[in-house]
C-alpha cells in the first residue's frame, strides 16, 4: 500500500483549513450486491453474514482514502452502495447508481437492480447539477466485432455527473471498459458454441474483447472531445479501464501524447494525474492496482483536463499528489473484499 497519513482530517467534510481541495477516489467494488440475490447464475448469492463482512470490509478500505468523490465499479444494487456511502459518512442520496437502482419507478431496472453485468457509479459530497448515461456507441466508433457484428451500445454504460465543488462545476465520468478476458461465442442459453482449448480460436475471442474495448474508448473519447472542445470546465475521468495508462485503448481515451505534436490538443486531451502530480517521483515504484496472470498492473486510473495543469494559462487549479491503496492485493484471495486496489488524488483549486 501506499498513502501518507497526513492527509488525515484534510478531507472536505473536516476541512478546517478553508482550503478549496478534495479528494477523489475509484474502486472496483467486486459484484458488490444486496445480500440473498443472485446476480450471476453460476455465483453464490451473499448471505447476511457475507454481506455484512463485504459492506465492513470494503469501508474499511474506503475510509483510508478519505475521498469526498469515489467512482465505483462492479455494483449490482443501489441498495448495497447507499449502505456504503452511509457508512463512510455519505448521506444515502450521494450515491448515484441508475442502472443499478433497486427503485421500483426506476426506467432503467423497476428497482431489481442490474441485470446481467454490474453498473458503474458516483458517491459524491458535492451538489449534483447533472447525471447522464452514455449508453450508444458514438456512430463514428461503432465497429464489427469478429462473428457478431456491429458493437453499438456499452456492456457497462459509463456514468456522467457534473458535480459544484466549491462553485466550480467540474465534469466527472467514471468507466469499467470491457475486459481483456477471451469473448467466446455462446448461444441463447449460455452453452458454449466454440471450442476454448483451441489456441486460434483463444486468440480470435481475445481479438473480440479488443475490438470491443476499443469501440467503447473511441465512444467516451468523442463524447470527451465534445464536453472539453473551446470550453474552460474541468473534467475527470477515472475507473477501470482493464488496460494499463499506455495501452492503445487508454490512450485512446486521453489522447495524451497528441500534445506533442499539436499544442491546442490540450484542450482536449487528458493528463494522467500521476504523472502530473506536484510530488511526482515517490510513488512510481508501488504504484499497481491489480495482479492480472501473475504481474501487477495499474488497470484502474485516473485522468484531469487540462485546467489541472499548474503551468496552463486556462489552469483552475492543479494534482498535489496520488496515492494507491493495494495492501489488501497482498492477502490470501479469500480474504479479500475486493480484487483491485484504489486509486485517490489530491486536487487543489485555485483561490
């Protein structure tokens, strides 16, 4: 793990100091959900005492970062985040989670909950000014998958909320792009239509998770550009984007490299805050939020615009620092509430 204690009682909700900071987090929540359900057919339901030692585990985790803003990934019910967040000392209608709603009038779900796969959400102690879904594919990123077709809507639609913090508006879009792990084909009933021991056909179904995830960054890139393009308001973008901050898919998304070679690209593009941070050197040797096949990876990120870089002339204010939290990465898997680290920054406005 790494974080420094001095953070403690700098969060917004104990800021004595007047400062206009705060704190923003991610996490994979692994298939957090209400207890005695079942969210996949071949998972074990929680039953209370799971339940209860998942909801303890994960505050407990959680708490640590004293975050003002976490974006999660991998909740099935409304019900189990608003349970979260009151026990981090959110109030339960600072969890946003729509497609996870256990709300009978709720349009998305008549309050059962996800369907299928878990949903992405936001717990923020900041007003809410606006929440949207992007669930279609952008047209221009719409590809064929290889033996399917055209992808067009997200398998985890990304969630959108604009958030006033200290009465600056800033744009917050937490994402959970689809995996790295093999796309087999399967008919209606779930059997297997394709043989997963053969070596060509593992590699055309990875090649299908591909495409897949680089369909969904082109998409949250576009709608990026049209959110940032000659407009002065910060946006953030974080969550489990199943791929390392240099992968093509995750540049896709930021774009980051572009301002090297056009310098009004950074109007647009975004900046990985670990990189940018003002204590930048001390934490790039434990920085890792997930063990995949063995080998730690950072896999759940985090991203500003250009109004958080300290030497922008449009700069807002600026990264004092990242830290991760991955101790529990070290544990037996049994013992772990969840399968990825968390991520926090450290963000001071301007006065």
């Amino acid at each position: 793990m790494y974080y420094n204690n001095e953070s403690d009682g700098e969060y917004m909700s104990n800021n004595t100091e007047g400062n206009k900071q705060f704190y923003i987090a991610t996490a994979n929540l692994l298939n957090f959900a209400n207890p005695n359900r079942t969210y996949y057919e071949n998972a074990p339901a929680y039953n209370d005492k799971a339940y209860e030692h998942k909801l303890r585990g994960l505050t407990d985790l959680l708490a640590k970062a004293h975050a003002d803003i976490i974006a999660v990934q991998e909740v099935w019910d409304s019900d189990a985040l608003e349970a979260l967040a009151i026990s981090l000392g959110f109030k339960p209608e600072q969890a946003v989670i729509p497609l996870a709603s256990n709300d009978s009038a709720s349009v998305y779900t008549k309050g059962m909950g996800a369907q299928n796969t878990p949903a992405v959400g936001i717990i923020s102690r900041f007003e809410q000014l606006e929440t949207s879904l992007l669930e279609d594919i952008a047209p221009k990123a719409i590809i064929d998958i290889p033996d399917i077709g055209p992808y067009q809507r997200f398998n985890r639609p990304p969630l959108v909320l604009r958030v006033d913090a200290y009465g600056q508006p800033i744009t917050i879009i937490t994402a959970h792009l689809k995996s790295k792990r093999a796309f087999f084909l399967r008919d209606e009933n779930g059997d297997l239509l394709e043989d997963m021991d053969d070596p060509n056909i593992r590699v055309r179904a990875k090649l299908r998770s591909l495409c897949m995830r680089a369909a969904e960054a082109a998409s949250i890139r576009m709608s990026i550009i049209e959110r940032l393009q000659h407009t002065r308001e910060p946006l953030i973008l974080l969550g489990d984007m199943n791929d390392v901050t240099g992968s093509v898919t995750t540049q896709l998304m930021t774009e980051t490299g572009e301002v090297n070679y056009d310098k009004s690209m950074r109007d647009v593009a975004l900046f990985d805050a670990a990189r940018i941070q003002a204590r930048y050197g001390w934490m790039k040797d434990v920085a890792y939020t997930h063990i995949y096949q063995g080998m730690p990876e950072v896999i759940d990120q985090l991203f500003v615009s250009e109004e958080f870089l300290p030497d922008s002339k449009f700069s807002l204010g600026y990264v004092e620092r990242v830290d991760y939290f991955n101790d529990h990465l070290k544990w037996d898997y049994a013992d772990r509430v969840t399968d990825h680290g968390i991520i926090r920054a450290k963000i001071k406005l301007n006065d």
